[in-house]
C-alpha cells in the first residue's frame, strides 16, 4: 500500500521549486496564484532568497507547503495514495494533497498559522531542544519534574525526541536529561516553543480560521500528528488540526500505525529527505523513495 508523507518546517533549501516552475505549466500556475494569495513574491524568495530569508516562519512555513503540494499536483496520475501522513505543517500539505482541502484554503490557513505561531513566539521568550539517546519515558518523567513549562513535543524516531517550553525550564532538563544518560540534549535554532502550551494564544486564532473554512472528506485516510490514527471524518480532521498546535507530533507512532495497516511503500513529497531518515530508523524494512517531476 501506498503512503505519502510530507515534510514540515526545516526541510527549506534555496531555490527550493524552482525546477517545478520552470518544467510544468501547472506548476507555474499555481506558484503565481500562491503569490497573489499572499500579497507578496514568494517565489523570489524561495528561488532566489538566501537561507536566512527562508527561515522566517512567515516564508517557511507557506514555502515548504507550496513545495509539497505543487510537487504532489504535478505527478498527476501518479499520485495514487492509501493513506497519508505529514509531519506538523505537512499535515495541511497532506490534507490537499489527499483532497480535504483546496489548494487556496490550504495556503491561507498555513499562512496564517505561521503568522500566528510568529506572534505567540513574541510573546513568550521559548524554544526547543533535540534529545538522543533516552527511552521517551524518561525524557517525559524528566519534563515532568522539570520546573517552568517543559514538555514531549515531537516524537520523531526511537531514540529521537524533541522537547518544547520556556527557555530557563528547557536549560534545566537539557542537563538533568544529560545526567540521566542522554547522548545529546541540543537546544535548536527554532523561534518558539511549538507543540507546546506556550502555543495556547496561536492555537485560539487558527482555530477560529479553521472553523471558518469548507473541509471535504479527504480522498484516502490521513494519519493525523496528534493521535497517530487513520481519521476521515472532517470534522475530526478540524478538531485534531486545531489541537496540534498545543499538542505533540507524533510521528513515530504515526508511521508504525501505517505500516500496521499495511503501507509497504513510503514516498515523500516535498523538499529534503528528513521523513524518510526517520521512517528508516522507525523501521528498518520499511521501503522509502522521494516524488520526482517526471519532466
């Protein structure tokens, strides 16, 4: 069976669509009615732009999404998913690529979930920090004994997890969490605590956006981050949308759910190959590829 996964923030290069604009008409397309969306040039910033231009959530967060779905639109027939999954902001590139959403309502809430998450990450001084080497129980016993707001934020791989809070309170478990064995506990160059409480003010505004737009039933089943199960129902679909942004990724339990029932074959679509790293180390049998344009 055939899963499709798509990429969330991280995964932005430059020039990143850049061969899809220029081999397939769709594409193009679909670029210029995205920057008529937005209000601004997208594309120049994300075929031109430097690295540090592309890390502005603003840009990243619709850049990765536009990158994914294009990609996804112009493999035509041979875009046929089972199911698929997207790992934070590649839960919306999931959701159109799988038919839940249009193209245009998909970027607009992206675009204001980024500009959402930018502001709550002003509010609040945060961050997040990668965690290797521990069993993620420990990982969330220490967050829990942890003082200030620290939490289990993304559940990327075994062994990999990625916590989320106040900057102090992240300190102080990235060294408790060394003590206790950790091979590495990095804090990250990222703007905010995502996935965490500290998400709570971004997560009130996209709901009111998400409740506002037209979901359809998505073409095949989405693994959603926040329970890690097939769900097809739209309004399921809304309520674990508004809630990932306050709630955990799950995405380790996500894959092993897929593969559970029955997905052989892993495509990514998108910028990069983070997913299927983590798909590898998730388990070792699992078949992966990346989407190409077929030119």
């Amino acid at each position: 069976m055939n899963a499709y996964i798509f990429p969330g923030q991280g995964a932005q290069f430059s020039g990143m669509g850049l061969d899809l604009y220029e081999n397939a008409p769709l594409a193009q397309e679909l670029f210029e009615k995205a920057n008529g969306i937005l209000g601004f040039s997208i594309t120049d910033i994300m075929f031109e732009g430097s690295a540090e231009n592309l890390k502005e959530t603003k840009v990243t967060q619709p850049s990765i999404f536009l990158h994914s779905v294009i990609l996804a639109k112009t493999l035509g027939d041979r875009f046929k998913p089972n199911m698929v999954a997207g790992h934070s902001l590649g839960e919306f590139s999931a959701l159109v690529a799988a038919g839940a959403l249009t193209f245009e309502d998909g970027l607009r809430l992206v675009s204001q979930r980024a500009l959402a998450m930018q502001k709550a990450c002003e509010i609040q001084p945060s961050t997040m920090a990668a965690v290797l080497g521990l069993d993620d129980d420990i990982v969330e016993k220490i967050c829990a004994t942890t003082e200030g707001i620290v939490v289990a934020a993304n559940y990327n791989c075994p062994g990999q997890l990625v916590i989320s809070g106040e900057i102090d309170a992240i300190n102080k478990a990235c060294d408790t969490l060394k003590e206790a064995g950790a091979r590495r506990a990095l804090v990250l160059p990222v703007g905010g605590a995502f996935h965490s409480p500290l998400m709570e003010p971004a997560r009130e505004e996209l709901a009111a956006a998400i409740e506002n737009t037209l979901f359809s039933k998505p073409n095949c089943p989405i693994y959603q981050n926040v329970t890690a199960n097939a769900v097809i129902d739209e309004n399921e679909i809304k309520a674990n949308l508004i809630s990932q942004l306050t709630a955990p990724v799950r995405w380790a339990q996500t894959i092993q759910q897929m593969i559970a029932d029955g997905a052989t074959l892993f495509t990514e679509v998108g910028p990069g190959k983070v997913l299927q790293g983590l798909v590898k180390k998730i388990d070792r049998e699992a078949q992966t590829a990346s989407a190409t344009l077929e030119v």
